[in-house]
C-alpha cells in the first residue's frame, strides 16, 4: 500500500506493474494530439507516404525525449515536473502558410531559429510575463482556434483536393468520429472519457476498413526497426517565415506556463517555482530546436495531460516517464507510424475539428479572466478586425511594405503583434480595473 501511495508523490518509486497503466493513461491523452499536426503538415507540404511515415516515427520518439527532459532535467533544461511533451497545434497555422510558400525545408528552418526566442523567454521569465498577460494570450489563442476550423472542416470532408472530397462517406465517417468523441466525453467515465480521441478515431479507422478506404501496402512495405536521423528534409531560412514563427513561440511559452501552474495548484497544492517556470519554457524551447533537428514541429508542454494530473492527482514523475519510454519505443517501429499515416482523412477531420473548437474556447475563457471593458474592448477590437480581416482579404497589401503583408497575411501573428502591441501602448488605470472588478463581482 505504501509503494502504491507513493504515485501521488513527486519522486516517489511505485511498481512497475501501477506506474506503466498510469503512464500508458497520459500517452493515449495526447497521442492524437501529437501526431495529428504532423499529418496536416505533411499533406499541406506533398509528402510520399514514406516521408509521412518517417514524420511520424520522428514525432514519438521526440515527444518521448523531451517528455524525460522535462521529468529529469538536463541543468537549466527541464521543470522537474510530471509535463507531457508532444507536437503543438498551436503551430499549425503559421507551419501552413510557411509551407505553402517555402516547403517543409522552410518550416523546419523557422522553427529551429524561432526557437531561441522561448529559450530567451524562459531564462528572463519574471522580467518578461507582464507583457503577456491574459488578454493577450487569449486573443491569440482564439485566433488560433478560428484559422483552424477550415482547416478541420476540409479534413472532415476528405482533404482539401481529394476527389470524393464532401462524399456522403467522408461525411458520415467524420460525423461517426465526431459523435462517438462528444458521446465518451459527455457521459463515459475514467480512461474512456479521457482517451476519447483516441477511442473516436481507432472505431472510425475500423468503419472506414470495409469501406474501402484503407489502403495497407504501405504499412507492409514499412520496416520493423528504424531509428530517426537528424535533417531528413533539410532546412531554409527566411526572416518572414522565422518572424512568424518567433511570435508563436511567444504564446507557447506562456500557454506551458499555465499548464504548470495547473499541475503544481492541482497535484502539489502550491504554486509554481520560478525555477520550474523557467526550466519548463527553456526545455519547451530547446526541445522544440531539437524536434526541428529531427524533422517535426515545435514540441510544447500538453494541456490534457496537466488535466489528467489535475483530475487523479498522481504527480509521480516515474509514471509518467514509462509513457515516455513507451513513445520512444513506438517512434523506433515504422511499422507503428504507417498505420497511422494511412488513417483516411474524414477519420482524423472527426478527431480534430473539436479540438480545434477547444482552443478557441479556451481563448475566450482567457479573455474573460482579463475582464472586459472600454480598454479592453478597443484592443481587441483593433486585433480582431485587422488582424483578422487583413488575412481574409490580402489585396488590400498589395501597396504595404513587404514585412508588413509578411506578417498580417497570417491572422494568427497579426492578432498576437496587435494585442502585444496595444496592450503596451494602453496600459490599465486605476479606473479601468475598477470597472472590471465591478463586472466579475
């Protein structure tokens, strides 16, 4: 009983046999989530099934290194705390327009360089944090969520380009996904609520098997044992495309920064060290250099997985490194990544399109913390609608300097410039948080 207790301690050593399930339990919270944007990029840039594959492989086995990273840090790397890593969506906006004009070489070139802002950002936190407060992280986080949707909806119908694209078959796989997800969610309990991604998608991939739209000679021709190598597909720099990313490497660190805070008041009932703020949003940064080395997007601390800290309060830090251990040996058996790789589209369209949602909301439940009022309003306002509108409509640029039409004709930068922005050049009064004090009260 002892030894059992002790998962609900910091370093403590429980068996083998209670630690694997438990670390089993945060692998399938974020599987999904951590493969899913691999698989978007991948598409969006014209990868063979191959390279889809290799992508894939190399995701597992860097979420589950940087995963070990953040549990048993490496000096200044690492929070000492039970993070689960893996591939952010937060990225994926920005890693489509990118790829779209430079490749999957120009993506990868962005994320590395962008990837020394986080590590900056995490060795001067306490100086940094005030200018990102909640409204502006909110407002990036909606804008994240609102340039998603499309991009779920195509998928929802089959890919953007497919030829049955908006087929009753798609539909009805991705609506079969979508049910089964708010089902589980809404009523199942313990591991089938928290893996009903997972458990959405693993029923539609069998549905969509004797429709025919499986197709498994990939997954026969992969390899039983291969071992990711570093610079797959190259790299290219370009400043715009590293500006961009740089802006969404800001957001991530403090979006993993509420992640700890949520593990250390949940599962330690205290607040977050400044020390292990720091070693998180470095580990965050320098895990996302590394992911790029090895050919993925930036990896960054999941939020799923500090809900299921918050939910069992199980903070033990062994638990979770067999999940670890679990994606790295996964990340080493191509055979694993091409089962995935061949997941028909409306499947993972059915998986993603709430996650997305999420993320809009959760953007707006953080503008709420910040409270609205005439400052407030202005600033997002001003965000919203050019940063917004001048995305959706790029002719309007036609005669603006290049940086300018660089960063605005993606909504997720220009949103996150604009509020960064104003809310320095507006700063709150005294009267102002009155005002919202009076509201939330």
């Amino acid at each position: 009983m002892k030894n059992n207790a002790s998962v609900y301690e910091l370093d403590g050593r429980p068996e083998l046999k209670i630690a694997l399930p438990l670390g089993l339990q945060h692998v399938l919270a974020m599987f999904t989530g951590n493969l899913a944007p691999i698989i978007i990029i991948a598409n969006v840039v014209g990868l063979t099934e191959a390279e889809k594959i290799y992508m894939i492989q190399c995701a597992m086995v860097v979420a589950g290194i940087v995963t070990m990273i953040q549990l048993y840090p490496v000096g200044r790397i690492g929070a000492r705390l039970p993070l689960v890593m893996g591939t952010s969506f937060a990225f994926v906006p920005t890693a489509i327009a990118v790829g779209h004009a430079y490749g999957l070489s120009g993506v990868l070139g962005a994320s590395l360089l962008g990837s020394f802002v986080e590590i900056i950002m995490g060795i001067f936190i306490k100086p940094l944090r005030k200018f990102f407060p909640p409204l502006v992280i909110g407002s990036v986080l909606m804008a994240i969520g609102l340039s998603l949707l499309p991009v779920g909806i195509e998928y929802f119908a089959g890919g953007a380009g497919a030829e049955d694209f908006g087929s009753l078959d798609n539909m009805f796989l991705g609506f079969l996904v979508l049910f089964i997800i708010i089902l589980l969610q809404r009523f199942a309990k313990g591991i089938f609520s928290i893996s009903a991604i997972l458990v959405g998608i693993v029923v539609g991939y069998l549905v969509a098997i004797p429709m025919g739209k499986v197709e498994f000679s990939s997954v026969a021709a992969a390899s039983w044992i291969s071992i990711p190598m570093p610079m797959k597909f190259g790299m290219d720099f370009h400043l715009d495309a590293v500006l961009k990313f740089s802006a969404i490497y800001l957001v991530a660190g403090l979006e993993s920064m509420g992640n700890i805070s949520g593990i250390t008041i949940a599962g330690l009932d205290r607040e977050a060290t400044e020390d292990e703020l720091s070693g998180a949003v470095i580990a965050d940064g320098a895990g996302s250099l590394f992911a790029a080395i090895f050919n993925v997007l930036p990896n960054t601390a999941f939020g799923q997985n500090a809900g299921i800290v918050a939910m069992t309060k199980v903070v033990n830090r062994y638990c979770v490194a067999t999940g670890a251990v679990f994606l790295i040996l996964a990340g080493i058996i191509p055979k694993i990544g091409a089962v995935v790789s061949v997941m028909p589209t409306s499947v993972l369209g059915g998986a993603v399109i709430t996650v997305f949602a999420m993320i809009t909301i959760n953007g707006i439940k953080m503008i709420s913390r910040a409270g609205f009022n005439s400052r407030n309003n202005i600033i997002l306002a001003i965000a919203f609608s050019l940063g917004l509108g001048l995305s959706q409509v790029p002719e309007a640029m036609e005669n603006m300097p290049y940086l300018f039409k660089e960063i605005f004709s993606d909504s997720v930068v220009g949103v996150g410039v604009l509020a960064l922005i104003f809310n320095i050049v507006f700063p709150e009064n005294k009267e102002e948080v009155d005002e919202i004090s009076k509201v939330q009260n």
